[in-house]
C-alpha cells in the first residue's frame, strides 16, 4: 500500500485480459486450491485400485506425501499470520522502555482481549468503585497487560 508504483503496476497487471481479472490474491491462493484438488483425485484413485497392487503403493505413497505437504503449508500460513499478527501489535503498543522483543520466530499470539480493572485505592466520591479499560495480551511465553494511551 506504501508504494505507489507498486499499486499502478499491479493495478495493470490486474486489469490485463490474460489475468482474467483476477487480483494477485487469487494467484497466490490458487496453488494451495490445487494442492487440496490433488488430494481429493489420490482419494479416488485409491478406491479404484486393485489392493495390494504396484499402483495401489504407489498412489499410498503419493497420498502421504501429498498429506505431509499440505500439513506444512497449513503450518506455514499459520506462522506467517502469527508474525503478522505481532508485527501489528508491534506497532500499537509503546513501551515506555524496551522490556523484550515483541517480535519472535517462537512466539505466538495466543489470545487477546479487553478487560476492566478495578481501583479500589481511588473510590469516587459517589461511593463508588472506579474502573478503567487494561488489555491482556497472552502469549505462549509470556502474559502482557497493557492500557490505552491517555
């Protein structure tokens, strides 16, 4: 989105009758549609072979192999929205000083959310208990707590 260049070229490319008018999203998402079309055809080829057969093993063999990639792209995409998703809460959050890199090939974005605190240190005047808005922010290593900026 930064780079204007970027955006006119692709918007050419886009609009060029041999791309079908497809966005580039399409051709990136296209592969992993065929990988998973693969496997559906290995399923029927497996019904339809003899059992115990030379084609039988090795339509196995292809089927395992096609499961294992298919796992490590679901793996793969997950990680890479993962670090997207801390890249993004990178940018949000100011520390005051730098207590640990937020950004990690380890670490994950478990769950986050907003909660209310309590203070009852600082009644109101009415008596009753004020709040103010914290968020939790739970990874797989560490737990964060931070508030909005004032």
């Amino acid at each position: 989105n930064g780079n204007a260049g970027f955006q006119q070229v692709l918007e050419r490319l886009e609009s060029d009758p041999v791309c079908q008018r497809l966005s580039l999203k399409s051709f990136l998402i296209l592969p992993f549609q065929r990988i998973t079309r693969l496997k559906l055809l290995l399923q029927n080829i497996l019904k339809r072979t003899q059992p115990g057969s030379e084609e039988e093993v090795q339509a196995t063999q292809a089927y395992d192999a096609l499961e294992k990639l298919i796992k490590d792209c679901n793996e793969n995409v997950q990680r890479m929205k993962s670090t997207e998703e801390l890249i993004y809460l990178s940018q949000k959050i100011e520390f005051e000083c730098k207590i640990f890199p937020l950004i990690s090939q380890s670490r994950r974005l478990v769950k986050c959310g907003e909660l209310t605190a309590l203070d009852f240190n600082n009644p109101s005047p009415k008596g009753k208990v004020n709040t103010r808005p914290i968020y939790l922010h739970l990874f797989n290593d560490r737990l964060l707590l931070s508030r909005p900026k004032e």
